[in-house]
C-alpha cells in the first residue's frame, strides 16, 4: 500500500510524512471508492470541451516544459515525431494523472508538500 501511495502522494514512500500516512490509513484503502468513466473514451471530453474555445485544442502531443510570467503561460509540447512546439495562452489548465505529473518541468517549481 505505501508503495501504491508514491504516486498518489508525488514522493517517494521513505519521503512521506507519518502522518499521511496514518490518514490514508484511517480513511481505509485508498481508490476503492467508484470510478467514473467517460462513455467512448476520455478523448470525448477534450472534444466537446473544444467547441466553447476560440482556438482548436492540439490531441496527440506531450506536455514537456511549462514556464508561467507574471501575464502568460508558456508550454513546450511534443509531438509524435519528436518535435517540439511552444504555445502561449492566458491560462493553463492541467488535467494529468499525478504519475505524468511528476515528469513535467514547472518554471517556477510547484510547491510541493
């Protein structure tokens, strides 16, 4: 179990304060809870999110490197062929799972605990 925490908690298990680890272990097993799934694939959110945004959303590349000014979002992203693009926006919203997290550069870093 504290192995399966490593990428819940984005450390590694002799990293972990005691006491989340006691919490986790009080609040019972962790992701036993139910599970949502979107019918047809996730992909189906991006896409219908995508008809509210005045630019088309870009599918099948890698977030690499995300660098945030006092006014903009800057992130690298890769695609198949391994080129690299940067994209600029007002905002950025990420929705990542906390393994894929951990492989991202943050400039400035996030505060993590």
């Amino acid at each position: 179990m504290v192995l399966g925490l490593r990428g819940f908690f984005l450390m590694d298990p002799a990293d972990l304060p005691l006491l989340a680890l006691v919490d986790q272990l009080i609040a019972g097993t962790p992701g036993q809870g139910r599970l949502y799934r979107v019918k047809g694939g996730n992909d189906r959110l991006a896409h219908s999110l995508s008809a509210f945004l005045s630019e088309s959303i870009r599918l099948r590349v890698e977030a690499v490197d995300i660098v945030q000014s006092p006014k903009k979002v800057f992130i690298t992203v890769r695609n198949r062929n391994g080129k690299d693009a940067r994209l600029r926006a007002d905002y950025a919203v990420l929705a990542v799972p906390a393994t894929v997290l951990r492989s991202l550069r943050f400039d400035p870093p996030l505060p993590y605990p």
